[in-house]
C-alpha cells in the first residue's frame, strides 16, 4: 500500500501543478491557439494520475477482502463442524451459539487492526513527503544586531554560489553605498540571485557579504528584512482596498503615514478619481489597475517602510513612460538611502552613480563605478 500510494501521491501533485500554471494563462493558450497542445499535455498527466489511483484502490479492495476473509472463513468453519457436532449431540446449539459469539469478539478487533494498519500504511506515504520538508536543514540565524539608522554600506567580497551544480555567480565583488547604485547584467547573468543574497534568501558558497561591516551570516535576520526594502518587476497587490495594501509596509502606521506616503509615490491623481477614494478595492492581483498605478503603490508602501536600504527590481520593465518618470522622480528625491537599482536597459541609467556590472562570462564578474 505504501509502495503504491507514493507514485499517486506523486501524480496527483503534478495534475495540480499543472492546473495551477495553466489555468491562469487561459487567454495566450487561446491566442496562440495551444488548446490542443495544453488539452493532450492534461491528458497525459490525468492518464498518470489515473492508473496511479487505480493500483491503489485496487490494493485497498484486495486488502479488504482478504480482511474480511480471514474474518469469514473461521466463522465458516465452526459453523459447519460445530452444526455436525450437534447433530451427533457432542455439543449442545448454546455451546455452538456461544462459541461462534467468542469468535466475533475475538476477531472482531483484528477486523479494526487490519483496517488501521492499512490506513497507517497509505499515510505513510504522505508522512514521508511532509517528512523531507521538515527535514530540510534551516538556515543559520545571527545574533547581533544592526542598528536601524546605519549608513547602508553593503559589500559583496568574493561571493561563489553554485545550483544543480550549476555555477551561477563565480567570484563576485560588489560595492554599494549610500546614494543611488545600478545593478546591471544581460538576462542570466545573475542579478536577482544577488539580490537574494542581499535578503538572505540565498547563502554563498563561499565569499561574504557585509552591511555596515557586519558579516550578513551574522547579522539577526528580523533586523535585515526591516532594513531593506524590495520593488519587485511584477507588483504584489493583494485583494483589498488601496490604504491595506500599502498599509503592509508599516502596520503600526496612522493613517495620516500612510497618506502621506501616497503623496510622496504619486498617487494623488489616481485616489482624487477614485469612488471610493483610499477604500477602493483593487480586486484580485490588483486587476483593477495599470501597471504603472501598481508599481506606485508597490513604492508607497516601500515609502511607508522607511528602510535605509531600498531595491527596485527591474520595476519599470512593464510600465509605461509616464510612470516611470514619475516613479524616478521619487528616486532621486529619497533622502540618505542606499538605492539599488536592478536594470539591463543602459538608458535608466544616470551619470555618476556606482555602476555594478554582472558579466556573462565564464571568468570572474567585473565591476566598475567609483572603485576599480
């Protein structure tokens, strides 16, 4: 039962899996006309899925039924013996009827043990699943402090990080500091795995990365995710009114915080035409917006959060012109922060600002900016 409930358990993860990435692209499969491609992929998982939950319940009838027979066939057998054994007056009916009425107490709680061990058996197979999650070795936790107000001075020294045995980033150095940083790099190079470094997402092979001088490996981790701040290139909007979502940056906040953080981001002119103004609800994924309108949110909140190190994602990447200067416009104006910017698109890029160039290169990654 174990041997065969794993694989179901398996098909049925992927058959919703597959669901969940392609119902939500309902509109390209139209467009491009994959409704034959998307329909014989489902049926190859559903077929999987299928003969998978068919072994199974077919274990699970052969398991019953060989329950039941070990139940029937003593019974069966006393009955018949014992029936002889009266007709030739060995034993009295009351011997035979208490006699078969043992048996049924005696197999009856078999019948139970038989029922639990198979449902123990089939969960198993679920157990070991959740099991290799929990078994997942967590990451280290620092334990030192970093002060809120630092000067968000974050280097990157000789960092080495490797995935499927895939080398990703191979001797990477990185200086950031106060003020607006670029980091730029062809797609692949390796820039949002950065940035996951940055967040402790991610812990490199080998190398280090400080902040104000600490050792981020070091450093508590409650402490880091409150002193840097994410935009990332597709907004997280959650179903609510426009106040809740930018509301999660600070949820200690008064209201009178949280409109002014929606001045600085621009959003006047959307709020003023707005029925129902800061309580409008943006609906799902925040399908009731433009991208441009997202990604101010999305920079209201981060305003909101007041981190001393705040990162944009490529953020403009899906947003219109107009948008983008008004988001920049907010950039430029953001007083003693550590601003990185991710970017491949040169023109984003000011004169002056500390350049960090990811290069796809099979040897080590170049830098340029204000330090060699």
């Amino acid at each position: 039962m174990k041997a065969a409930q794993r694989p179901a358990l398996d098909a049925d993860a992927g058959i919703q899996s597959y669901l969940k990435e392609t119902l939500p692209y309902g509109s390209l499969i139209r467009v491009f006309g994959l409704e034959n491609w998307a329909e014989k992929n489902y049926d190859r998982q559903f077929l999987r899925f299928r003969e998978t939950s068919v072994s199974v319940i077919r274990l699970s009838f052969l398991s019953a039924a060989v329950t039941m027979l070990i139940y029937s066939v003593p019974t069966l057998l006393i009955l018949t013996l014992g029936s002889i054994s009266v007709l030739e007056g060995t034993i009295t009916i009351g011997t035979l009827t208490a006699f078969i009425a043992y048996v049924s107490l005696f197999l009856s709680p078999v019948l139970q043990v038989s029922d639990l061990w198979t449902s123990y058996k089939t969960s198993q197979a679920s157990y070991d699943r959740v099991a290799e999650v929990l078994d997942l070795a967590p990451g280290t936790e620092g334990s030192i402090a970093l002060p809120p107000d630092g000067a968000g001075d974050i280097r990157f020294e000789h960092v080495v990080f490797s995935y499927d045995d895939r080398v990703i980033i191979r001797d990477f150095n990185g200086h950031f500091t106060r003020g607006i940083n670029y980091l730029t790099g062809e797609n692949g190079s390796g820039k949002s795995t950065v940035l996951k470094h940055l967040c402790r997402l991610y812990s490199p092979e080998s190398g280090r990365i400080t902040i104000n001088g600490l050792d981020l490996a070091s450093v508590r981790l409650d402490d880091l995710r409150s002193y840097i701040s994410i935009i990332f290139s597709d907004s997280v909007i959650f179903d609510g009114s426009i106040y809740n979502n930018i509301l999660v940056g600070n949820l200690s906040a008064t209201r009178e915080e949280v409109y002014l953080a929606a001045h600085k981001a621009g959003l006047d002119e959307l709020i003023h035409n707005l029925p129902g103004k800061y309580d409008t609800c943006v609906g799902k994924s925040g399908h009731n917006l433009s991208s441009g309108e997202m990604q101010k949110i999305a920079l209201a909140r981060v305003l909101l959060r007041d981190s001393p190190v705040i990162v944009f994602d490529e953020f403009t990447r899906s947003i219109d012109d107009e948008s983008k200067r008004s988001i920049y416009l907010v950039i430029r104006q953001l007083p003693d922060k550590t601003v990185i910017i991710v970017t491949h698109n040169p023109a984003d890029i000011e004169e002056g600002s500390t350049i960090v160039h990811l290069a796809k290169e099979s040897g080590p990654f170049c830098e340029s900016g204000e330090e060699p």
